[in-house]
C-alpha cells in the first residue's frame, strides 16, 4: 500500500463533532496549494478575473432591479415602522439572492475551468493515475455532469423555498429565514464542490448526498469557510477555484480514509489504497 500523499488531507475514518474545524482548514489549504503550483496559479487566477466580474454585475442588477421587485410584492409602508420592515425585508432578502447568484453564475462562466482545475490538483495529489480519453466516457462523464447539476440546483431552491415563508413571521421571520437559508446555503456549497471531482469520475448523486448526510460536520465546515470566503472583499475574486480545489481535497481525502468506494470509473490499477 503506498503511503498517502502529504497533500491530501488526513481525515478521520468516523465522523466526529471536530471534523468542522477540519473542514474549514481545508480552505487554508487550499490556498496554499493555489499558490505553490504553477499551474494551479494561472488557472485560478484566470477564474479569480472572471468571478471579479460576475461578482461586481450581480451586486449592480440586484442595487438597481431588487427594489421593485420587492415592492412589485409588497407594497412600501406609509408608517416609519413599516418601512423598517420593509427594508430589512429588502436587505436580508437580497443578501440571500446575492449568494445564491454567486454560486449559479460564477460557475457557469467558468465551467470549462473547473474540470482542468480539479483535475490539476488531483495530479498533486498523486497516487492515481488519469484514465485515458475516449469517446465514450467523455459523453458519459457530460451527461453525468449535466445531471449533477440540475440535481444540485433543485436542491438548493427546494431547501430555500421550503424556509421562504418564514418572511410571513412577523418581526423575527426575515432574520430567521436568512440564517436558515445561509446555513442550507453552506451545506449546499459542500455538497456542490465536493460534487465536482465526484462527477468526474462518475459517482452517482446519491453518493454525494450520502457524504453530506454521513459526515455532515465536515462538510458543514468546509461549507462555511467558503461562504465566509465569499464576503471577504477581494479574497471573494477567489472563492471559487479555491472552493474547486477545497472540493477536491476534502474528496481526496474522503478517499484515503475509505468513506468512499472505488469510483465507478476506477479499475483495479486505479483504486487508491483504503485504510
């Protein structure tokens, strides 16, 4: 059995309650990863500019089209107290619609960057080799793909639907459904990262979902360091190809510590070792 790569994260075989802070260290990792490889660098920085852009567009339509559409609902008080309402209402909701469209329209920019960007830090990784190219796994890994992330994307608004009516909760409903919708918002982001490197190598969605329930504290975490991530000015540009390559680590490591199979794509050269 040869030994596990200095880069992929050590991760405890059983879940366990400190398994949050691991997987928020694995965004500091990831960093670090970023900015040692040379490739990994270009291709991050490339997704950095693009994300800039997508991030600075998406703050711009919801300052100027957010506030009809809200009032296109609910009309603005006349009272001083129903216009504080009202305008929490508009904040918190557009904070919500901010993340939500950061995690949809980034991604979609930049999806012929997220499969090279997985697949370069999986080569730092080591230990598994590439499966050759063919015809065939290349439509089998897109129409597995596209599957993912129409499954994905229903998960995301059923959950943020399902919490919707709590603005109908007088007084704290607004702020209960922002925390609500932020902390389904980071499981989500787990579960769509951690998808990537997944689909690639063709696990079925439910073995995600699998992972999300079974290790949830892990994932929780590695969750919230993105979304945390994703409001630091700046270092924002780069949450995306960093949460690509978080993913990728925490599936690694997922991996090593045998809470996964053998990906389906794997053949017996390609397994990596089990503890």
């Amino acid at each position: 059995m040869s030994p596990p790569s200095p880069v992929v994260p050590a991760i405890a075989p059983q879940a366990r309650l400190s398994d949050f802070f691991q997987g928020l260290g694995l965004l500091g990792r990831a960093f670090r990863l970023a900015f040692g490889s040379r490739r990994l660098f270009l291709l991050s920085a490339a997704c950095a500019v693009i994300t800039a852009v997508a991030l600075v567009g998406l703050a711009v339509v919801l300052y100027r089209y957010a506030p009809g559409l809200l009032e296109s609902l609910w009309t603005k008080p006349e009272s001083w107290y129903g216009r504080m309402g009202w305008y929490l209402v508009l904040v918190l909701t557009a904070l919500v619609a901010w993340v939500v469209g950061a995690n949809v329209v980034p991604p979609v920019l930049l999806a012929p960057l997220q499969d090279p960007l997985s697949e370069a830090t999986e080569a730092e990784c080591g230990n598994e080799a590439v499966p050759p190219f063919t015809l065939a796994g290349f439509v089998r890994g897109t129409v597995t793909g596209v599957l993912h992330t129409l499954a994905r994307v229903a998960f995301l608004m059923l959950g943020l639907l399902v919490l919707m009516p709590l603005h109908l909760v007088p007084g704290v409903g607004s702020i209960a459904f922002t925390v609500l919708a932020s902390l389904w918002t980071m499981l989500w982001m787990a579960g769509e990262h951690l998808a990537a490197p997944m689909t690639r190598h063709l696990y079925p969605f439910a073995q995600v979902r699998r992972m999300l329930r079974e290790r949830a504290a892990l994932c929780l975490g590695f969750g919230a360091g993105v979304y945390v991530l994703l409001w630091v000015p700046i270092l924002n540009t780069f949450f995306l190809p960093v949460a690509i390559i978080g993913g990728t680590l925490l599936y690694r490591g997922l991996r090593a510590a045998g809470a996964l199979p053998p990906p389906p794509d794997a053949g017996p050269a390609r397994s990596l070792p089990m503890k």
